[in-house]
C-alpha cells in the first residue's frame, strides 16, 4: 500500500525473532540449512525439466514454474533473514521493504492461481485423456502462466497502490516485511485496509481453493469407475499436488482468515515461516519422491547419490 508519510520514513526496523544471540545462532544454522536445501531442491527441479526431453509436458512445465516461484519466495526473504539473525542493527531500507511487501503479494496470488493451474492440469489428464494433446497444448500452457501472473498483479498489486496509509512508526514486528504487519504500523483506523487484504485474499485464496477442490471431485469421480486395479495408479498421479495444496493453502489461510487479533501477536510470525520458508523448501522434495519421471531424471544426473537417497520402487507413473 501506498505510504502516505507525516515524517519521513526511510528505514524499518524488522524486530524478527528475538534479541537473544544463542537463539539467534540456532536459527541462522537452522534457516541456512532450509535455504540450501531449498534452492537446490528448486534449482534441481528446473534442471531436470529444461535438460529431459521426456519431461517436456505441460505437467513439469507447471512444476517448473512452481519452483521458480519457490526460489523467489526465499530468495526474497532468507538472505536478509539470514543477516539479520548475526547482526544487531535489523533494518531495511524503505524500498527494500516496499519490494518484499509486493513481491511476496505477487508470488503468493501467482502460487495459489497455479496450484488451480495444475488442479485442471490433472483433471484433464485424467477425466478427458483423449482430448488432452489439444486442451493442453503448449499454447495454452503458455497463455495460463501469463494469466496467472497478470491476474495476480492485477488482484494483489495494483489495488494496494492506490490505498494511501500514514505510517506513524518504523518498528515492525515481524523477520520481513510484510502486508499485514506492515498496516499494523498506521496511525489511523486501519479496519478499511484489513477489509481490503481479506477481499484480496478471498478472491486469491478460496476461489483458487474452491476450482482445486471441484477439480478433484471431479477426478474422484472418474477413477471410481475405473477397475480397482487402476485405481491406486490414477490417484497417485495427483498425491503430490494434493500435499503441496494442503500444506500451502492451510497455513496461508491461517493467517489471513484467522483471527484480527493475530495481526498484533507473534503468532502471524510463526505462520509465515511454513508458507514462506518450509512450503519452498518440501514442494520439491514432495514431488521428487512421489514421481517416477523426476526421480529417474535425478538418477541419470547423480547416480551415486540418488541411489542411496531416493526410494527405488516408484510410487507413481504420470500421465499427459
């Protein structure tokens, strides 16, 4: 949202965790840890999708995109965490803040309307397999990543631009910058702005959630009438994105349609880290482990490694 500024303002104060430098050193090993892993995890994910041709379809193109937003999201937010956690003076300049603020608003829209994405991804796949070559075609998948993201800028972005708010304190109680701490830091009446982040959040959080949950129905419905011995392989098609929905949509959820009181507690502190920390760092581990085609592709690359690592009885064969 717009600062509409009594004084000026050029810097903020991430209060973060706590001021206590053994904490501290814990978390800084322990966020370090989720980082590395995360962009590996992500990097590798983007890897193998771009260098196998078998896995040139519109499903890992989706997946490939996830993980680009993934690496945004801690990108954007753990390298200046991870500073913070050894440093004793956390601020942040006031562009840098106002940068995180939109780029987590956009890649937060831009994860829940792909997630919807990749949900009708499935359900083509499998409720109308004979037609999918032309409903999916590259095309298209081209025109619904580039509608993800312009829906997003427009949902998420744009109307905050024009809500002035006058910032009457630089001291956010928060490890980032973020939209519903930041508001917290107004002077005014700030009832219009928390009703203008829930409709936000109504139309890119529970209409996302809504079309994934039809989708499903509809899948479900369809593999009951297949043989029982089709069944357990037409359902793991979709277990993966099924825990990446659940995990990212019920801790995003939490926060924006939790409670008012949350907004002044540390409790929003502690839900952020699962959607922006540990979601970034488990999709991929999630869908390698739960993927015939990506775990082979990883093998062929680290031989040696992914045969100690990685399960080696697939659990999954994809389809389209």
């Amino acid at each position: 949202m717009g600062p509409k500024n009594q004084t000026i303002i050029t810097e903020f104060i991430l209060l973060g965790f706590t001021t206590n430098p053994k904490i501290n050193l814990a978390l800084f090993f322990l966020f370090l840890v989720i980082y590395i892993v995360t962009t590996v995890g992500n990097g590798l994910i983007i890897l193998v999708v771009i260098i196998n041709p078998k896995l040139h379809k519109p499903m890992y193109f989706f997946l490939c995109v996830l993980s680009i937003l993934d690496l945004c999201y801690s990108s954007t937010v753990l390298p200046k965490l991870l500073t913070d956690l050894l440093s004793t003076e956390r601020t942040i300049p006031l562009i840098a803040c106002f940068f995180q603020v939109y780029v987590i608003l956009l890649v937060e829209g831009s994860e829940c309307q792909l997630l919807a994405v990749m949900a009708y991804d499935r359900y083509i796949a499998i409720c109308r397999p004979l037609h999918y070559s032309i409903l999916m075609r590259w095309s298209v998948c081209y025109r619904l990543v580039w509608l993800v993201f312009i829906l997003s800028f427009m949902l998420c972005i744009f109307p905050s631009v024009f809500v002035p708010l006058t910032i009457c304190s630089n001291r956010i109680n928060h490890f980032m910058c973020e939209m519903l701490a930041f508001i917290t830091l107004s002077c005014e009446d700030i009832n219009s702005n928390q009703l203008l982040v829930f409709s936000i959040s109504f139309v890119t959080l529970l209409i996302p959630l809504m079309l994934i949950l039809l989708s499903y129905a509809f899948i479900i419905r369809s593999v009951l009438k297949i043989r029982s011995t089709g069944r357990s392989k037409a359902f793991s098609t979709c277990t993966s994105h099924l825990g990446v929905v659940a995990l990212y949509f019920g801790t995003v959820m939490l926060m924006y349609f939790g409670p008012s009181s949350m907004y002044s507690t540390d409790q929003e502190k502690y839900s952020s880290i699962f959607y922006v920390i540990v979601s970034p760092m488990l999709n991929p581990l999630i869908y390698s482990l739960n993927n015939k085609d990506v775990k082979e592709s990883l093998k062929k690359l680290f031989p040696n490694f992914t045969q100690k690592c990685l399960p080696q009885n697939p659990i999954t064969t994809e389809r389209g």
